[in-house]
C-alpha cells in the first residue's frame, strides 16, 4: 500500500469514525432513557470495551494450560 494509498484511507476512516460517534450521540442522546440513566450506558460502554482484554486473557491462560500439559491446540 503506498503512502498516499493509506493517507486516504487514514482520513476516510476518521470522517466516518466521528460522524458515527456523533450520529449515535445525537440519536441516543435524545432519548428519555438514556438521560435519565446516563451514568448506566457509560458502566455498559466500558463493560462491553473489556469483553475483548477479558477474551484474550481468557485464550492466553488456556493456550498456556495446554502447552504445559503437552498438547497441541486444535
């Protein structure tokens, strides 16, 4: 991939990273539920954004296990 390749790439992915971020933030931001209960969707966003560190420190311990017991995964 060339320089200019990956710059615009680079730039296309953050324009629709923001207006995404905001799409969301002004659709979700306006319902009743969720500005009652704001302090519960950012507990929720964090949770949801450890499930990925919590599986692969999950796969780890496993592929360790298995490689102290001499087997091979699968």
């Amino acid at each position: 991939m060339t320089y200019r390749q990956f710059a615009i790439f680079n730039v296309a992915a953050a324009v629709l990273w923001v207006g995404i971020c905001m799409g969301a933030g002004y659709a979700f931001g306006n319902v009743p539920a969720v500005k009652e209960h704001f302090e519960l969707v950012i507990v929720g966003i964090v949770c949801i954004s450890l499930i990925p560190f919590a599986w692969g420190v999950i796969t780890s311990r496993q592929r360790g296990a298995n490689e102290a017991a001499g087997r091979t995964p699968e």
